[in-house]
C-alpha cells in the first residue's frame, strides 16, 4: 500500500514500506516513487524482492513503463538488483553515482544498460523532474564509497537512502517518527556498523543543515520529520562514532572459530586431541 508523503495538483511522493518485509532473511526496505507534473522517478526500487509488488502497487498511480528515471542511492543489492526488469519493462534512465556507472551493467543482460545511465559525478547534480528539479546531493561514504541522498524542494523531503535507517516493521516504517530519543534503540547499532566515520557524519551534517528538510527518509525504516527531531538526529550524527572509529587491530585478527555446518554458526575451534600412551611410547628414547 502506498503511503502519501506529499501530494499537490501537480507534485507526488509516494512510499512503499510493505513491499519487503523484516522476516529474519531480509531487511525491511522501502521504495519511493516521485511525480511532478506528469514525470516520474522512483528512489532506490529495491531488489528482485521488491519488484512485482512494486510495479502493481505503483500502477494505480503512475504508468509504470511511462517512468522517465530510475534514482539508486548506491548500488546494493536492496537498492537496485531489480535494474533488469526496470530496464526491460520501461524505457527509464538509470541514474547513480560515476564510480557504479561499470558495475550495474553486472545486474542486467548483456547490453540492457546501452545510453541508459545518467553518471552523476562526485559533486552531484539537479536533475530535471517536470518542471522542477531533483538534487543529487553527495553523500558518499554513508555507507557506500559513491552514494548520493535525493532532495526534493516542492515537498522539502531529503531521501537519505541508508543513513538514517531503523530497524523495524513495514506498518511502522509508515509511521513518521517526530521524536528521536525513543526511535535511537532502532538505529543505533545499524548506523555504528554500516557508518563509515564520525568525520563524513560531520561533514554531511554541516551541508544537510543548509538544506530545508521537512522530512527525512531513509530507505530502511521509519521518516524523521519535524524541525526538532531534525534537528536531533544532526546532534545525533555529529556525536556518533561508528565504522573505522571504532575498529582496531582487534577485528583484524585471523579466524579460529569454525563454522558448523549443521547450525551454520560459527564455533570455536575443536581442541587438538591429547597425545595417545601408545604415541608417547613410541617416540619415547
Ligand atoms: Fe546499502
Ligand atoms: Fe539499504
């Protein structure tokens, strides 16, 4: 079911959050579908999961195959391993960042993505949407090296892909979260892994800010909107540490563990059995 971010006569923003569901194989995601004045774009469509739910349930809305782009934040497989069947059942420009531009063509057949690829350079871009415009804003290394948020000035939503994704279920990922502290549980842990540094927090926080955000949405999870909670989440960022300020030699050891192959889990490693009698017998002078 799509939930209504934003409508006007002539401007759209749609979510999809039940699409693909938290179900302990894969992670909950969102997909968002984008229209002004009768052109439309949908933000990181998601995978295989997600592709026939959304191509019906955008349907009631906008054509399908009339899609002008296709806008993937990064290039994981939750963000766009759909990129064939989007291909091949609409005439849409995929449009991601410059250093994926030669890996997506891996998601499609052999020549799918021939003048279909609108590479957008490190300093990102405002791309042409009806008669507005949508700004590719940088965001690179939260979490993926070349990684783009989406802004849309008609509805004052920043489209934040992974950074600021929570944990939790499609019915509440439909709910915009207008207080930070109590929805701090769900993000935490995600962000302190899959965020590469405090500094790039930082650094994006200090340009998020110029931006007038209304809402910000991620692709896992709940939106954040309201000046205030806002406004948290940037305090929030600027004092996190996560990804490389937290690793040290420690997670850089060899392995010992085994992994089971009953429980698929990893175990310690099996003790070298005690020398036998008989052995120590042998070897004895
Ligand atoms: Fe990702
Ligand atoms: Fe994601």
């Amino acid at each position: 079911m799509a939930v209504e971010l934003y409508r006007d006569p002539q401007h759209v923003c749609l979510m999809f959050t039940d699409l693909v569901e938290e179900d302990g194989q894969a992670v909950q995601s969102n997909q968002f579908l984008v229209i002004d004045h009768g052109v439309g774009a949908l933000i990181d469509p998601g995978g295989n999961l997600a592709f026939h739910g959304l191509f019906a349930s955008m349907a009631p809305h906008f054509p399908p195959p009339r899609l002008s782009y296709l806008l993937a934040s990064h290039a994981d497989p939750d963000i766009i391993a759909s990129l064939d069947q989007w291909l091949t059942s609409t005439r849409a420009m995929l449009v991601i960042s410059r250093i994926w531009e030669r890996f997506a063509p891996h998601f499609t057949k052999v020549g799918q993505t021939q003048d279909r690829i609108i590479a957008v350079p490190d300093e990102g871009a405002r791309l042409p949407l009806g008669r507005s415009t949508l700004w590719l804003v940088p965001a690179h290394f939260l979490h993926a090296e070349g990684n783009f948020h989406f802004y849309d000035p008609v509805s004052r939503i920043l489209f934040t892909g992974d950074l600021g994704a929570s944990m939790v279920s499609g019915t509440q990922a439909s709910q915009p979260v207008r207080e930070l502290a109590p929805h701090l549980p769900h993000m935490e842990a995600f962000h302190r892994r899959y965020m590469v540094s405090n500094k790039i927090l930082r650094l994006w926080t200090a340009m998020a800010r110029q931006l007038d955000v209304d809402m910000l949405v991620p692709q896992h999870g709940a939106p954040i909107q309201g000046a205030q909670a806002i406004a948290d989440f940037y305090a929030w960022l600027d004092g996190l540490a996560c990804g490389i300020d937290l690793m040290d030699a420690s997670a850089y050891q060899l392995p010992r563990d085994r992994i089971d192959l009953t429980t698929r889990r990893t175990m310690p490693p099996t003790p070298a059995p005690a020398p036998s009698l008989a052995r120590s017998d042998q070897t004895t002078p």
